[in-house]
C-alpha cells in the first residue's frame, strides 16, 4: 500500500515540475516578447528621426541617431543573452522531468509485474483450496454414509 502511495507522490511531483517548467518557459517567452516589443517600437521612433535627418529638414546630427541606434542594439543583446539563460535553465529542467519519468515508468512496469505475479499465485492458491474443499466434502459425506449405515447398527 505504501508504495502505491510513495508511486503517487513522485508522480505528483514530476507533474508539478512539469507544469512548473513550463511555466517558466512561458513566462520567459512572455518576457522576451514585451522586451521586443519596446525595442521594436524605439527602432521604429529612431528610423523616423533618421528619416528626418537624411531629409536634411532638421536641426540634428545624424551621428547621435546612430549611437542611439548602438545603445538600443545593445540592450536587445542583453536582453537575447537573458533570455537564452532562461531557455538553458528550462531545458535542465525538462531533462531532469524526463529521467524522472523514466525512473517512475520503470517502477510501474515492476510493480505490474509485481501485481501480475500476486494475482497468479492468489488464483492458484484459490483452485487448491477449492480442490481441497471438494475432496474434503467428498470426504465428509462417505463418513456421514458409513456411520449411517454401520454406526446405527452397532448400538443396543
């Protein structure tokens, strides 16, 4: 009964994990996409000012777009470098999921053979005793015949 219990629990906890790696996978993805996002929208804002300035209608120098330009590329690449961090993170985790599983599937696959055995060995003990009754009642009713037919006759 126990390891039925203990079976259950480290099933529970490889689920949880799952669930918790995904989680973590989702939520880094979510992340990353907002990140994107707000880089999109600053490159688009610098290529208009870029725009602006190539137009020669402006009273900017085209060289502070660009480093603007270096320091958003920049951020990206941290934020892409965070990002990968997390996905290395996630894959340990789902690798760590996996050889659990492998270790509970190789446990139930015992315990089937464990149950498998048991219930043989029960059906086989159960036809003795079955057998056993039969030879035991056959038993039973050749004394109650004999001590009908001699006992009654022996006394007074």
């Amino acid at each position: 009964m126990i390891e039925h219990i203990n079976w259950a629990a480290q099933l529970l906890m490889t689920l949880l994990a799952a669930v918790g790696a995904f989680g973590a996978t989702w939520a880094a993805t979510m992340k990353a996409r907002a990140e994107a996002k707000q880089i999109e929208v600053e490159t688009r804002r610098m290529l208009r000012g870029i725009q602006n300035q190539v137009s020669n209608d402006h009273p900017t120098n085209l060289r502070d777009d660009i480093t603007a330009i270096q320091t958003t590329l920049e951020h990206l690449a941290e934020a892409h470098a965070d990002t990968a961090g997390e996905v290395r993170e996630v894959k340990e985790s789902m690798r760590e999921v996996k050889q659990q599983q492998q270790v509970l599937s190789a446990d139930m696959r015992e315990e089937r053979r464990r149950v498998t055995r048991t219930i043989e060995c029960a059906e086989s003990t159960h036809a003795d005793l079955r057998e056993t009754q039969a030879e035991m009642s056959g038993r039973l009713r050749a004394v109650e015949a004999w001590w009908h037919q001699f006992g009654r006759r022996k006394q007074p």
